[in-house]
C-alpha cells in the first residue's frame, strides 16, 4: 500500500505566515493535492479538507 504524499499531520502557524494555504509553498510535497486557502482566524485550528493535516493558530 502506498503512503498518501501528504500524511496527516499538525502543524503550528502564527498570524505572520497568513494567509494560509495548503500544501504551503514550503513544504516539500507542494505539488500532493490542489492547493486550498484555509481560514483559521475564526476558530484558531482548521483541518486540510484533502490532506487532513491540522493547523493550529499559535
């Protein structure tokens, strides 16, 4: 069985790297799912809809 490139994960991000999108232009696998703008100020933590990768607002 092969490994999804984006494996599910939780990743810290502070108001400075806003707005904030998925795969980030620095991940390595930028290219593992089409890229996605996530809204995080209104709860603080969003879930990647594709890669199901968490991101929390520190």
């Amino acid at each position: 069985m092969q490994k999804k490139p984006c494996a599910k994960k939780q990743v810290m991000v502070t108001e400075k790297e806003l707005p904030l999108c998925c795969p980030r232009v620095d991940e390595r696998l930028w290219d593992g799912h089409p890229r996605v703008y996530l809204d995080i100020k209104k709860t603080g933590h969003v879930d990647c809809p594709y890669c199901e990768t968490k991101y929390i607002l520190v």
